[in-house]
C-alpha cells in the first residue's frame, strides 16, 4: 500500500481535516507578478485561509547535482510563498500544483532549472514528512527549503514561527542562518 493510500484511509478514518500548508512560487518569465496572481485565483478552489509574502527577486540557483548552469544574462526569477490550508492529501495537491502549472503554461519536460513561466513547489504539508520512494516522488518537507534564502525569507512573511518537521527549528532559525551563510534576496 502507497503512502497516498496510507493518507486517504487516515482521513477516512478521522474524517476530513484542513492541513496547513506552504507553497513557493517561482518565476522569470513573462509578467511574473501576474502569473502569481493568476495562480493564486486558481488554488483559491483548494485552498482556503490563504496569505501570500511579500515579492522577492533573486539570481537563479542551481543547486541539484548535475544541474544545467544558467545562460549568461538569464532574467532574474520572482520569488513568493502562498500559505494556506486544504482537504487535499498531499498527492492530491501535489497534482492540483502539477496541473496549475500547465493551465499557466509551463511545459514539462524542461531541462531542469531552466527558465520558466511558473515554479509551483509544495515545501510543507503541516508536520508530514514523506520520503520519496524513487527520483521525481514527493518528498516532504522540501529537501532544500532550509538552504534557499528564495524560500525562506517570503515563508518568514507568513509563517515564522513554523517549525520543519525534520530540522526542529523555526523558519526564521533557518532564515537567519540561511542569510548568514551569505545568501542574497531583494524584496521588491
């Protein structure tokens, strides 16, 4: 039995629940501010309770083993993070975030880190941790949340105090090392 079968039975079992939830949104092309928006009205069916950060700029980062290098003179990307609460698994709205992402127009396949319309990532789902069975599954939290400042410095706007269920810390514990280590980002 899959982890997501694990979940519905839960659920089945100790009825329906809302489950906080953090979602990084990520863009560099196109108008960014726009998209976001436009994909927030979509996740208002799925979500409710929702609050956004603030908009944030920063270089893109490319740090997954084997990552394609940006071009010389890539846009820089927009950064936020949406919080909110939901019914859904987290299969399920790993499927909705799937499925927004084509509705806004990113295609997958895509060279990994390449530019992009929209970048929809699940970092928390309230306390679950999840490991991935094989390469490309959901893995709970975020595996590098804790070392992106593009991550962590909108998800202190909304939820600071929330502790990653793995590292034990607060988000704005995670920040503040994060920035110390020299990572950069711009509100805007």
């Amino acid at each position: 039995m899959g982890n997501g079968q694990l979940f519905l039975m839960r659920n089945a079992v100790c009825g329906m629940r809302y489950e906080e939830v953090l979602i990084a949104l990520g863009g560099n092309l196109g108008d960014v501010p726009q998209t976001f928006k436009r994909a927030v009205n979509i996740l208002n069916c799925i979500l409710s309770d929702c609050r956004m950060s603030d908009l944030y700029l920063s270089t893109a980062v490319y740090d997954k083993p084997g990552a394609i290098q940006p071009e010389q003179g890539a846009p820089d990307y927009i950064n936020a993070v949406l919080r909110g609460r939901t019914t859904l698994n987290p299969y399920e709205l790993l499927e909705h975030l799937l499925n927004t992402e084509q509705q806004i127009g990113r295609v997958r396949p895509a060279p990994e880190c390449s530019p992009r319309v929209i970048d929809l990532d699940l970092l928390l789902y309230g306390d679950e941790v999840i490991a991935p069975q094989k390469e490309g599954d959901l893995e709970l939290p975020h595996p590098r949340m804790h070392q992106r400042a593009f991550v962590l410095v909108p998800a202190c706007d909304v939820a600071p105090e929330w502790i990653h269920p793995v590292l034990k810390q607060t988000l704005s514990e995670l920040r503040d090392r994060c920035l110390i280590l020299g990572n950069t980002i711009q509100k805007i």
